[in-house]
C-alpha cells in the first residue's frame, strides 16, 4: 500500500522513538486524498500541529519520489469531519522552476543564529548562495544531526530561487527513490533532464547514497556535468566526506573540491538566542527562567529543542495554562532523552577545574585569590544541586570548610549573582550542562 510505504520510507529519515511517537499513529485517509492532497489522521489533537509543521514536507517529497506528483500534505484530528473543499490548492511550479523543490520557507540566513559553533558553514553558505559555482563548489557541510545543515541548505535554496534561479532540494533517501522510480519506468532521460539543468542541486544527508553503486555512478555524472556548467553544488551529511563509509574513492574525493565546512554543537549562549529566536518568530511567550531550562536540560539537537518548544506552547494552548516552569517541568518530562546517573563530588571538581583553568586541589583548598573563590562557590552551588544525597556538612567537609555555615555564606553569595549577573548565570547553567552530559544514559 502506497501509504504504509511512505511512512515506512519517512521511518529511515527519522529517529527510532520519533516514528513510534508521532508516525506510526497516523492513519491514511483514502476516502479524502487525491492525486492534489494527501490526508493522514493522527489521534489527537495536539499531535496534528506538531505532524503538519514537521513532518509534512517529508511526507510530500517521498510521496513525489514514488509517484512523480506534488500533493498537499494534511494532518488532520481523526474524530473532526474532514472538508476537502476548505483545503488550499498547492500552486502548479512554473516551468523554468524545479518543480520537486519544496523548501520551508522559515529557513532563511536572517532566522539562523550564528554562533561560534557554525560562523564558518553559515559564512560559507551565504557565500555560495550569491556566488554560485564559483569559490566554494561543491560546498560539503558536515555535522551531527538536528545542528542546522538543513537550515542552512535550505537558506541557500529559498535566497537563490529569490534570485530567480533554478532549484532542485533533496534528500539523498528522495534522490534514491527518484531514481528507482526512473530507472523501473525506463525514464531516466526525463531524471538526468531534472537534475542536470538546475542552477542549484542541494542534497540533503548525501551519507545515505552509501554502498548505493549504481546510484553512486548516476550521481557521479550529474555532479561532473553541473560542476562543468559552474552549477552550484551543496551536500549535507553527518560526517566528513573521508569518514563516510560505502562511497567510491572518485565521488569522495569530488566532494573535497570546494570546501567542507564542519557544524558543531552549540554552547549554552546560541542556545539560548536559538530558544528566543523560536519564540520570537513563532510568538511564543517564554520567561527567561523556562527558556534555561529548556536549553539545559534538552541536548544539543537544535530541531529537538524547536520541536520541543511547539509541543510546550500546543500543550499551554489546549490546556489554556500559562507557560510557567512548574509547568514546562511537568510537560516535558517524556522529551528529556537524558537522565543524570552517579554524579559524585569529584565528577564536579574535575569539570569546574577543566572549565575554569584552576587546580582540583585548589577548589578544595583555602585559598582566597577571586578565581579559586568563585570556582570554589560554584563547586558548591552546583554540588547542592546534583548531589542532593550530601548533606551541609558532607560538603563543608568535601570542600575543606570550617562547618556548614560556611557553605551557606557560599550559597547566599551564589545566588546573589545568579539574581543580579546575567553573564555569570549562563556560566554556571553551561557548567551544569557539561557536568550532567558527562554522566548521561539514555531513557531509552
């Protein structure tokens, strides 16, 4: 069944607990889709926003990739009635356009947040957007998954096809699949014509096309045909090019031509402006007390993190709650993948002295100078917080204080400045993050 073969193709380009999650509930409405619309019933409410804002243009590409047609993706809740006539019609692509292209508009340079962690693939990016084919072709970005490549691939296609070019945006699961669907129907002419009279060919997670030989020969020549015309050329994929296994040595060294450009993950300040920046563009009312939160206890995963955000914001709408974070705290308990396991004193030092340039045995001793004094402080702040199991004098023992009052004139001078000091508060979560990350397991 068409259907159930989408959602089994989406499975591979999402992870595991995703799929069972949110996908795998959702039922094919065949009665109210058509060769224009695709309609999939998802059980509850507050599942339809969250589908349709993240899922949907997946849907919509592997279903072009089999069928060789563009519907409109709906979600919609099992139990309303469905009016097929309220649905907005999809614009038919113009001819010169790439009529595969679907890109989310939302991916824009101007909504990415640069940090230090991606300054160099969103220069990078930009750079080949208003200069296509000519210093950095192919432009290969690398990073773990949910850092933003997609983004920023994404932010070059929408800017070149607001310069008027031609665009073709892909996943190299979709690529597959087009190809398959070609090859089957003897008509890779009308294939090799698509993708090789693009100004742009933008392949998302290029990894996938591992151990894919003949896949690998067709993409080989599309590449060396758009590289001779001087068409832009961006790959995405969750390792550099010579750590990708399954690929032949020709395409991988093609794809060191231009230049790779790594995505790491983000520190605790990008964050928190990728956290206000959600909020901002999607009118999301969060205090600065729940957005830390979120940016310290949810993982690296920029896409996680946003979806989280939306799921919070769905549940605060239905439930007609104000977003507090007692609030946050109860919500989000099932989207936090990690939990702190066997946190002991020691673990706390040792990355307080790394982070900070100071000795362990310093932290735990009595001198006075103002960056031992404020590691010291920290140290216990964080060691009250993560070792609830010790006691007042556990910690004036640990610390080598006189009693227990000395570790409260700590706390009271810590939580003095995280009150007043702004810059000094992101220090101590940021510390709080590496610690609690260093001794994770997954729930899972």
């Amino acid at each position: 069944m068409l259907s159930q073969q989408i959602l089994d193709l989406l499975k591979r380009e999402i992870s595991p607990s995703e799929y069972q999650r949110f996908i795998k509930p959702l039922i094919f409405d065949e009665k109210h889709s058509s060769s224009d619309t695709v309609v999939f019933l998802a059980p509850n409410k507050l599942l339809v926003k969250w589908i349709q804002t993240r899922y949907a243009e997946k849907i919509g590409h592997i279903y072009e990739s089999l069928t060789g047609t563009s519907p409109t993706v709906h979600i919609e809740y099992q139990n309303t009635p469905v009016d097929v006539n309220s649905y907005e019609k999809k614009p038919k692509p113009s001819k010169n356009k790439a009529a595969s292209t679907i890109l989310n508009t939302a991916y824009t340079f101007e909504n990415f947040v640069v940090g230090t962690s991606n300054q160099l693939a969103f220069a990078a990016a930009k750079s080949a957007a208003k200069a296509p084919g000519q210093q950095y072709n192919p432009l290969f970005i690398y990073g773990g998954s949910g850092l933003g490549k997609t983004h920023l691939i994404q932010a070059i296609g929408n800017y070149a096809i607001s310069q008027g070019e031609t665009v073709i945006y892909i996943t190299s699961e979709q690529f597959l699949n087009d190809f398959l669907y070609n090859l089957r129907n003897q008509t890779m002419d009308r294939f090799r014509q698509k993708y090789r009279q693009c100004d742009f060919l933008l392949i998302d997670d290029i990894q996938f096309l591992s151990n894919k030989e003949q896949t690998q020969e067709e993409f080989f020549h599309t590449f060396n045909e758009l590289y001779s015309l001087h068409k832009q050329i961006v790959l995405t994929s969750d390792k550099p090019p010579k750590k990708i296994a399954g690929f032949e040595e020709r395409l991988t060294s093609r794809f060191e031509w231009g230049l790779m450009a790594d995505v790491q993950p983000p520190g605790l300040e990008t964050k928190l402006s990728i956290i206000k920046k959600k909020c901002e563009l999607d009118n999301i009312d969060l205090d600065d007390e729940v957005i830390h939160y979120i940016a310290v206890h949810m993982k690296d995963n920029i896409r996680e993190i946003e979806s989280a955000i939306i799921y919070l914001n769905a549940h605060a709408n239905l439930l007609s709650r104000k977003i507090t974070i007692d609030f946050a705290t109860e919500v989000m308990k099932d989207l936090i993948k990690e939990r702190v396991v066997n946190i002991s004193l020691d673990d706390i030092i040792k990355v307080i002295a790394r982070e900070l340039n100071v000795k362990p045995s310093d932290i735990k001793s009595k001198k006075r100078s103002q960056p031992i004094v404020e590691a010291r402080r920290i140290g216990i702040y964080l060691a009250k917080s993560l070792t609830p199991e010790n006691k007042m004098k556990d910690l004036a023992e640990f610390f080598g204080l006189n009693d227990h009052t000395a570790v409260s004139h700590a706390m009271k001078k810590i939580n003095e400045l995280l009150k007043t000091d702004e810059n000094f508060r992101i220090k101590v979560e940021e510390l709080k993050g590496k610690i609690t990350s260093s001794k994770s397991v997954s729930c899972e």
